[in-house]
C-alpha cells in the first residue's frame, strides 16, 4: 500500500508532540521540587495531591474523546481540540511555578498546589488525546503508521526529558543563576523561585509553538463521522468489546510504575550524584537508551510481531532494572571504583533500552483496536479510544510519581536534605541511596514484568491485523 505522509507532516507531527512533552516532562520532573523546596511542602504530600488531581481530572478524558468524536470542525476533529488546548496549556504551566505569597499558610498552599494542578491537567487532556488520537487517522496506511508513531514517539521522549537542558540554560540567563550549576564556584546551590518560574516560561512557550504545528501541517485522512452521542455507559462498554485494548489498558496498569522514575529524577540526582542540578545526567544517560529502543521498534516488530516485541522488551526491563540496582548497591560503597562508575552508567543507558514498550508500542497497539472496533460493528471511535489511553497513562504516571515520592519520604531524604542545609550532615547514607535507587530501578522493572501477562492473551497482529486490514481498505475504497 502506498505512502499517503509527506515529510513535512512526519516532522510537524514529531515536533508538535516533542513541545508538548517537553511542557508535561518538566512538571513531572520539577513540580514536586518547587512545591517543596520554594513553597515549603511536604514532598510525600504534594505526591497524594497530584495522584488525587489526576483521578479527579480524568474525568475530563472521556468527555474530550466524546467531542473529538463528535465534532463537525471544518478543521478536523482532532485538530480544532488541540488549537483550543494551546492558551490554557500556555497560561497554567508558567502559574504553576509562581512564588505565590502566601506560602506560609500551609493549608492555603496545598489548595493551591491542588487547584493549579488540577486547571493544568485538564488543559493538557484537551491536548493529550487529540494529539494521540490523530495518529490513527493520518494515514491509513499501518506500516506507515507504525513508522510515523516510531519517529513521532523517539521526539516524544527526547521532549519529555529536554528540561534537564532547558533549565542549565535559564539558569545560565537569569542573573546570579549560573551559581546552581557551579560557574560560579558552587555547585550546590538550589534553584529559587525565579529560575523555576522562568524555565517553566520558557518551556510553556516553545513547547505550545511546536505543538501547534500539528494543527497547522497535518492532515487527517482516516475520517469516520458519527453524529451519535457516546455516553459513559457506552465507551465502558466499547472497552468491554474491544479485547485487544481492554489488555493494553490492564497491562498498562499493571505495569504502573515503569515511569516512575521520571518522577523522582531531580531527588535521585540530589541523592545519588550529589547535586539535583546533575539531573540532566541521570536523564540523559537513559534517554539515549530510550531513543535507540523506539528506533529499534519497528525492526523487532517486522522480526517478531507487536506482541513478542512487548514481551521480550518487558522481559528485558525487569532483567536489566534489577542489573542495575545491584551495581547500584555496589557503587555506593566504593563509589572510587572505575569499573563500578563505568558500570553504574552503563547499566542506565541499559535501562533506557527498554521504553519502546511503554511509550510507543501502546500507541501501536490503540491504533490496532481503534480498527479492530471499525471492523467489528462498522464505528471508529479514535477519540474514545484513545482517551481511555491517555486516561490509563496520566493515572499511572500519576500513581509511579506518587509511590516514588512514598519511597523518597521513607528513606530520609527529606530530613537529611534539612540537615545537610544546617551542616549538621555531609551528605545521604549508603541506606537512603538504595532505597531511592530500588524506587528509581529495582521497583519500575518488577512492574513491567508483571504487564507482561494480560498481552500474553493479545492476538492482533500478523495475519489477523493484516485481514482486518484488507477488510477496511475495502469498505473505504482506499487503492492498496
């Protein structure tokens, strides 16, 4: 079947999800932070409050995949959403790292804190599953479609982690700011309020940039109308008929904490590096594994199929996860030791070598069973669809910062932080090192071990996917 994507909408694609996640990437990684370094909160705290605003705001997934599906813009259905989504993403991102005032009444800061989340979350469903939902309808070409969603996904995870650059070079800008990278000859000053607000500023801005050329370039071609209403009792029981991505969401819960440590980045580099403004290391360190993984993607899935791919690589997770926790281990007690750095390392770029099962084969997956759905009782639901993946990877995410955060707390992180700020301590025991890295390590590959089980039931792929394929072409008079 022949391509239907020029460059320039590959690009545009790639580029709009790289700005979004790029805004997404830095709250995960330093909202926490800021709360409780700038505004004073408890840290395990301000994880309940983002895991409760993200339940609560899941809400808002349905009902955006309800209008997306419903929607007559001239636009695009997926479009005209994302345009709307772009102002309160823009607005919210830069409030939610303001140095409010009134910080020292603790109980008004968590409402704050809670309310501010929960307006942001809500402005980012609006974004989030248009943007992934229109990875169904670019093209209705799968082969192409599983290279578009690899190129657009490797974007996607260099843009969730492009803050650990973003924030040395606002850092660099704002006056006095380069002392928190040490060019001025100390390497250990925190971040204040301004640099945070500032990066948060500047993240917000281009990142809304880049996600509005999705809207601007491309062009959806997969388009299915329906003037029906879909109620909540309806897409409960679309995910009920809909087999394969009833597996992909309960795989996907299961495997809950494999993110987790995007959430606890900045804490692991205090505790393990010395420095949270040595985060871009951890980050990027396991980032290029990443990359690498959703390149190699598309290779394994033509070698084996999309449901091996995800086994082997969830296999892989929990085998290299657990490599590197015990190097961890090691490593903090003889941290002189070249072979364990090197190692050490080593075993993280490892790690990253596992995230196209998370990142990009759900998306693959979703695709599938948005035309598995079609196939079967003649309706496309990518809207529903694939709100009810965006609702499963915010909750998730939300459910992996917040036991992170759990384990952050436990370990003493915060009491010796304060301690080390009243020079009553040099620095974290070996004990607070390996229950940080177990949290950042051990804990996401036993999860992504345990997703592994609902897919061994899936069976859309080869010959099934390729007839249901055919089937569809058919109905819609594409040329093969």
């Amino acid at each position: 079947m022949e391509k239907q994507m020029k460059f320039k909408e590959i690009a545009a694609y790639s580029l709009g999800l790289f700005g979004f996640q790029a805004i997404i990437g830095l709250l995960n990684s330093y909202q926490a932070e800021f709360d409780a370094s700038i505004l004073g909160a408890d840290i395990a705290i301000v994880g309940i409050l983002i895991l409760v605003a993200k339940i609560i705001s899941a809400v808002a997934d349905p009902v955006v995949g309800n209008i997306v599906d419903r929607s007559k813009s001239k636009l695009g259905k997926f479009k005209s959403m994302i345009i709307y989504s772009i102002a309160p993403l823009l607005i919210l991102t830069a409030v939610i790292f303001i140095d409010v005032p009134f910080k020292t009444n603790s109980a008004v800061t968590y409402v704050w804190i809670f309310v501010t989340y929960l307006l942001w979350s809500i402005a980012m469903t609006m974004g989030d599953v248009p943007s992934q939902g229109i990875a169904a309808a670019l093209t209705s070409n799968p082969d192409e479609r599983t290279n578009v969603v690899s190129i657009s996904n490797t974007f996607k995870q260099i843009g969730f982690s492009a803050c650990v650059v973003i924030v040395p070079i606002v850092c660099l800008i704002i006056p006095g700011g380069s002392q928190v990278f040490g060019f001025e000859g100390d390497t250990d000053t925190p971040m204040t309020g301004s640099e945070y607000f500032w990066v948060a500023v500047l993240t917000s801005v281009l990142g809304c940039a880049l996600f509005a050329l999705i809207p601007i370039i491309n062009k959806e071609r997969v388009v299915v109308k329906s003037n029906e209403k879909t109620t909540v009792k309806d897409m409960l029981g679309a995910l009920k008929n809909n087999k394969p991505l009833k597996l992909v969401i309960i795989s996907y819960f299961l495997g809950f904490g494999r993110q987790m440590a995007m959430g606890i980045q900045v804490q692991a580099a205090n505790v393990i590096l010395g420095s949270q403004n040595l985060v871009a290391v951890l980050g990027i360190v396991t980032a290029v594994g990443s990359m690498i993984s959703m390149a190699l993607c598309p290779i394994l899935i033509k070698k084996l199929n999309e449901k091996k791919a995800y086994i082997l690589l969830s296999v892989y997770g929990f085998a290299s996860s657990i490599f590197s926790f015990i190097i961890g281990h090691f490593w903090f007690s003889n941290p002189q030791n070249t072979a364990l750095t090197v190692l050490f390392y080593a075993s993280l770029f490892l790690i990253g070598l596992q995230f196209g099962s998370v990142t990009l084969l759900p998306m693959i997956f979703t695709a599938d069973a948005v035309d598995f759905y079609e196939y079967e009782t003649g309706k496309r639901m990518e809207g529903t669809a694939y709100s009810i993946l965006t609702l499963t990877i915010k909750v998730c995410l939300a459910l992996g910062t917040a036991l992170g955060l759990v384990f952050i707390q436990f370990s003493g992180y915060s009491e010796t932080v304060a301690q080390i700020a009243q020079g009553t301590a040099a620095g974290f025991s070996n004990s607070t090192k390996d229950i940080v890295f177990f949290a950042y390590t051990a804990m996401p590959g036993i999860l992504a071990l345990l997703s592994i089980f609902p897919m061994l039931k899936y069976d859309l792929y080869g010959e099934k996917k390729a007839k249901i394929t055919a089937e569809l072409q058919k109905r819609r008079g594409v040329r093969a």
